[in-house]
C-alpha cells in the first residue's frame, strides 16, 4: 500500500526546507564566554581548548570589539586573578579582574552586553565555590556564610558596569542573597542569570585548566546536582524564580536536553543553555583530527539546543558559529 501522507514532499527542494524549518539560529542567540587574566598584551592559548585564549584586559577589548562586530549581542566574564586566598578577595574587590576587563569593555563596546560569572572558585585558593570549614578536606561549602560574599561580588561587579549578575555556585538561597545585595546597592534593574540546574560534570575539565579552578581537594558534588536528576531541577528553578531569577540556565547542555526542554516548559523565563568547555573541546578534537565535519557539527548542535528550548546559548564556538550565520 502506498502511503497517502508523503513527509518526504516538504524536503524536495532547498527553498522548500527553508520554508517549513521550525527552529533558526541567530546570531541573537549567542553569548561568548571570555577568560580575563592580570597583565597586559596576554594572549594564552588554553591546551585543551584550541581557539580559546586567556586574555589580558587590553586584549579582552580588542575580542570584545570583535564580538560586538559579529553581531553577538554579549560577553560573559571569568577572572583569574594574581592571588588566591581563603576569603576569595579577588572575586570581591573593587580592583579584581573581572570588574577591572567589565569597566574597560564598557568604555570601549558601550552596547555589548557583559554578563559577570559570580562564583568564588577562581579566587579560593582551594579552588571551592566558597567558605570552607577550618580543616575540611572534603569541599563541603559552607552555604549561608558563602552567600555575603557572592551579594559583595555582584555589587561589586554591578559597580564596575557589569549588565547582568550571573551567579554559577549553587549555593541555597544565592539569588535571593544576590538580589537583596543589588537592590540595597540601587542596582533594582540589574538582571540575575542563574544557573539554576548546574550538574557535577565531568565536562567542565578543559574549563578549570582554562580558569585554573581545579579543587585542590574533593569535588563539588555536595553542591552541584547529581546528573541523574531531572525533577530536581524543577525543583531548582522554582526556588530562583521565588528569589528573583530573571533567566535561568541549564548547564551542561549536550547530556541535559531534556532539562532545557523541561526547564522551558516548565517556567516563563528565558532560558540559557551552556555549551561548556568539554562539549567544545571533543567537536574541536574530531574536527582537528578531520573526523568531522565542523561547522555542520557545531550547527547541528546549536540548533539542537534551541529546539529543544534554549532562547540563549553559551558557547565558545559563538565567533564561528556567528560568521558561519552572515
Ligand atoms: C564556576 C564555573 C564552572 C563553569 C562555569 N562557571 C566550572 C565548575 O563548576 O567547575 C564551567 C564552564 C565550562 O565548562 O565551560 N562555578
Ligand atoms: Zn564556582
């Protein structure tokens, strides 16, 4: 018998498939994750991600000016800073790395839009997401004494012109504590991305070479969620969305689909995707090594996490992906 609904007819011609696709990434959709280090003229390649570089302040400009001629509508930063300690002052401080590249950028690049990374694993010098208890060897974050420096972070990171707060340490409470801190500072207006469904993954290697974040001890499974949870991520984003959560993320995305989808339908905010530095780091490997081919790869995968419900993506690929869209 021959099938009376034939698929197959919307797909006979290019200008046809263009007319009946669902899903279009943009350019719009896209934010580039950007490494700042101290010093000047600094343009180091990080080993396990080809074509991310930690950068100077100066240089951080110049890729922000490309960024913004791209059309890429924003930036988010992650310091690393010269010194580490117990307190994370680097994460904090008026002077620290991501408000001094915030303010340059803003001065050079007005309209890019700069999202600050807020978490302290950069800064400790055990490399936790915040206060560990004298002793502990085992990285059990201390939650509520955590959340006064995450709120002094964000304001200080506001101060330094940073347009959007998003705090990346899954501590209980911290858009809450995060958005007090903002609107006592008179930074009513100034958006939290949470990364509100953040799992303990192996994928974030290359990125703790990249912000020289390891643990030096444990791992941060007390704190970021067990990869095989979904409801509880619904649970997750409904307690920012109380505390005042303007978007939410979903971090990692490639073994997270489901979550976007779930995160999307379960909520009516934006939702982020992040396409963290492991899932970059085997699409360059294979494309390296010409195993595949990678602008399709990479699009594949971009439309993939908007069909399944990101409204934004971050991404390292998000220069290529935005010149492959021109
Ligand atoms: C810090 C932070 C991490 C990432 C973003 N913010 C790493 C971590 O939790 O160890 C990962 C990003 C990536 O892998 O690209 N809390
Ligand atoms: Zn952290």
């Amino acid at each position: 018998m021959f099938p009376i609904q034939r698929p197959r007819r919307l797909r006979s011609h290019p200008q046809l498939r263009r007319m009946v696709r669902e899903t279009i990434l943009t350019t719009n959709d896209l934010i580039y994750p950007l490494f700042a280090v101290p010093g000047s003229g600094i343009a180091k390649e990080v080993k396990s991600m080809p074509g991310v570089y930690q950068l100077s302040v100066d240089k951080i400009v110049d890729e922000a000016k490309e960024v913004y001629d791209l059309g890429i509508p924003a930036i988010i930063l992650f310091g690393i800073p010269e010194d580490k300690d117990a307190d994370a002052t680097g994460a904090w401080h008026d002077c620290g790395i991501v408000q001094k590249a915030a303010t340059a950028v803003k001065a050079a690049v007005p309209d890019l839009i700069v999202i600050a990374d807020t978490c302290l694993c950069e800064y400790t010098s055990h490399g936790h997401c915040g206060y560990l208890q004298v002793g502990d060897l085992t990285g059990r974050v201390l939650n509520d004494p955590t959340l006064e420096l995450l709120k002094k972070t964000a304001v200080s990171q506001a101060n330094a012109g940073a347009d959007i707060i998003a705090p990346s340490g899954m501590m209980d409470g911290f858009v809450q504590a995060i958005r007090t801190g903002l609107d006592e500072a008179g930074f009513q207006d100034t958006p939290i991305l949470s990364y509100a469904a953040k799992y303990a993954s192996a994928y974030y290697g290359p990125f703790r070479d990249a912000a020289d974040s390891t643990p030096q001890f444990g791992d941060r499974r007390t704190y970021q969620m067990d990869p095989g949870n979904g409801r509880e991520a619904i649970k997750e984003i409904g307690l920012d969305i109380a505390e005042g959560a303007d978007m939410l993320m979903v971090k990692p995305a490639l073994a997270y689909m489901d979550i976007i989808w779930r995160v999307k339908e379960a909520s009516n905010l934006p939702v982020a995707a992040y396409n963290v530095s492991g899932e970059y780091s085997m699409i360059k490997a294979a494309a390296l090594n010409g195993w595949i081919d990678e602008e399709r790869v990479v699009m594949e995968t971009l439309t993939g996490f908007k069909r399944a419900g990101a409204d934004l993506i971050l991404t390292y690929h998000a220069k290529n992906a935005a010149r492959w869209l021109r």
